[in-house]
C-alpha cells in the first residue's frame, strides 16, 4: 500500500468516525515502530450530550480511566491517527473498518460487515456483540432463563466479548494479506478451541462468525469427557452439530491436525503451552491465546541477576515477574518459529487480573539478527527452562 493508499484508508476511517450518523465505536492501539502515541490505547464512541451529539474518547493512565468529549468538528482524528498507532479500528452499524501498520511501515487496510449496533446514551451499558438472549447463552450458563446475564457470569460475558472483538479484525487483516483462506461454503474457515472447558468462547466464536456471515467449522477439545458430552448435546439443542463440535482429548495428543485459527481462553499453567506447541507444530496461521496461571518459571526462579533481587524479594512480585518472563519467553520462541506476535491487553484489569492476550500471525519470516541470541540470554540468566521449548518440533 502506498503513501496515497495510507492516505485513503484513513480519510476512510475519518470518515466512518465523523460523517456518518452509523458510528458506533473506535479504537486506536498498538505503537508503531520509533513511534510513541501519547496514550497506550484510545477508545472513542458517540455520545448524546445536552449540547449535541460528541464523541467521547477515553484512555488509561495505568491507574484509573480518563474520558473526555469533543465535539464531531473539534476532535483531531487524522492528527491522532498518524501519531504513532499500529492498529486503528472503526466500527459502523453493519462495516468494521481496520488498518494495521506492520513493524515494517507497511499498511493493511480491510473492511467486513458486522453485527454492530449504534448507542449514543451518555449513561448506557456497552454495547455488546453477543445477544444476550442468544440460546447458546442459556445453554452454557451465562444467562438465566429471561435472557439476562447473570451476575456471577457478567465477568466472563465480558472476556469472551472483548477476545471476539479481538479476532474479527485480526481474522479479517489475516485473510487480506493472504495468511489465511478466503472462506467459503465449501472450504469453511476452521478454528479449534484448546482447553474449552465449559466452551463459552467456543460457541460465541461459532455464533458471532455465522452472524458475520463467515462460514465455519469450530471445534472444542478439552480433556474431560462430561465437557465434551455435555458441549456436544447443547450443539445438538441449538440445531448447529454440524458445524461445531466437541472432543474428549489432551491438547498435546488430539486427534484433531489443522486449523486456520487456534484460540485458547485462559487455558491453566502449562496447558497454555500446549496449546502454543500444538499450533506452531502445525503451522496454524492465526493464533490467539489468553494465558491463565504461570506456575511452571515461577518455580524455576531460583537466581535473580541482580538487580532483579530487589523485585524477586517480595512473593507478589515475584509471581508477577515470573508471569512477564514466561508470556515473554513465549512470545519469543513463537518468533523464532516465523510468526509475527503481539502481547495486548484485551480486557480491563477489574474484570480480571489474566488480561494479556497473544496475538500472532504465521508470516514465515526469518527472525531478526540477535533474537536467538537474546532468548538464550534470557533462559541463562535467570536460569529457567520454558515448558514450551521441549514441545516444539524439530
């Protein structure tokens, strides 16, 4: 895409933003390469004010969460979006509009249809991608017989919204730069859930795809068999067993040999690296995983290289360095294997303090000088093993 192309895309997104009355939201996030926006992440909707329609952009300073509004002429949209943003997304009723700037400089710019609707109230709850009167949301537990969110569920209601939020333009940006096939009836796009458990994020994945109108075959593998029992008859209730499906296997030995996404949401300690392991062996294009605990390099933290010492003192923070090291040193070992990987967060900490997600893209790159050299720094100076290397093919 060249500079012009750039160009148009963002004056599209302007666009999307300020002239059209479908603006429902938008978010800026991610930092391009010798680049550094003033805020992390921007999260802009429309709002109904006594003085007019706004939009309201809110970011975080990593303690509380900032919301200002300007009005639709005031706000500086292409001045912001060339500040240093990697990843911009605009949604309107019924188009997702997403540009990502790769590490390179290059852009890609693509757009595909969703299920977005538009709210202004000043007060209003979020908009959510899920109907929550959707069956499948009864049948796993998440809403109660009326159709409403239980209270005890509103905290992995919203998880499973933001990792869906996540995908489509990820999903979208993939299958424009040619990382992932076009998917069709005959040749639907294939995505495996590793560790479903009770299978919320795999039946919201196979819903909001279908209502994307993505054709798909989704499929769940957790190791106990009731999961899978129980998974199987509620596809069966909704009358969609034949395009998702449920397996009683470990992730290390399942049956199951290709994918074009792999997702894996909060999948405990090592069965994360599992689930790593079992997409990068297969080449799996698209990967998106939330890890859970991080026991496995906690446990090897023997040494510290100072002055790490003064962190690695205190219990609390000790677990939370050996979380970094662990998502780091994976994150690693999948660059070394041709993918490009992104750590993001994906939903706000007071919902859950698990709120890294690993987003990677199988480009089949050759990994830049030194990286080798600078993982096997790492693993010799704090003296650990990741659980991960030792599953990954030869």
């Amino acid at each position: 895409m060249s500079e012009k192309e750039l160009e148009s895309a963002l004056h599209d997104l302007a666009t999307a933003l300020s002239g059209s009355d479908k603006f429902v939201r938008a978010v800026l996030s991610g930092r391009r390469r010798n680049m550094q926006p003033e805020h992390e992440r921007l999260d802009l909707r429309p709002v109904q004010l006594k003085s007019g329609l706004a939009i309201q952009v809110s970011y975080s300073d990593g303690r509380q969460m900032t919301s200002k509004n300007f009005s639709l002429e005031a706000f500086p949209f292409m001045e912001v979006a060339q500040s240093g943003y990697a990843n911009i997304l605009v949604e309107t009723e019924g188009e997702s509009l997403s540009l990502r700037i790769s590490k390179k400089g290059i852009p890609h710019f693509s757009k595909s249809k969703n299920a977005a609707v538009r709210e202004v109230s000043h007060d209003r709850n979020k908009q959510r991608l899920l109907d929550a009167s959707d069956p499948f949301l009864r049948e796993v537990g998440i809403a109660d017989a009326k159709g409403n969110i239980k209270p005890s569920k509103m905290d992995k209601y919203k998880q499973v919204e933001e990792f869906l939020r996540l995908l489509i333009p990820t999903l979208n940006d993939a299958i424009s730069a040619g990382h992932v096939h076009q998917p069709s009836t005959s040749h639907p796009l294939r995505v495996v859930d590793l560790g479903c458990g009770h299978a919320y994020l795999t039946f919201a994945a196979h819903q909001y795809l279908k209502s994307a109108g993505i054709p798909v075959e989704v499929i769940g593998i957790h190791i106990r068999p009731a999961s899978r029992d129980r998974n199987n008859a509620i596809a069966k209730s909704l009358g969609i067993e034949k395009s998702i499906s449920f397996l009683a296997e470990e992730i290390s030995a399942t049956s199951v040999n290709s994918a074009d996404v792999a997702i894996a949401l909060h999948a405990c300690d090592t069965a994360t690296d599992d689930a790593i392991a079992w997409a990068l062996n297969r080449d799996v294009p698209l990967t998106l995983f939330a890890p859970c605990c991080h026991h496995d390099i906690q446990s090897q933290m023997k040494i510290s290289p100072e002055p790490w010492s003064l962190v690695t003192r205190y219990g609390i923070m000790r677990e939370r360095i050996g979380d970094l090291i662990t998502d780091a040193l994976r994150i690693q070992l999948m660059k070394l294997r041709g993918y490009r990987v992104e750590a993001i967060e994906f939903i706000g900490g007071e919902h859950t303090p698990r709120n890294l997600m690993i987003r990677a893209v199988k480009t089949g790159a050759e990994p830049e000088s030194g990286e080798v050299e600078r993982y096997q720094s790492m693993i010799s100076e704090w003296g650990v093993t990741p659980v991960l290397a030792a599953k990954l093919n030869r």
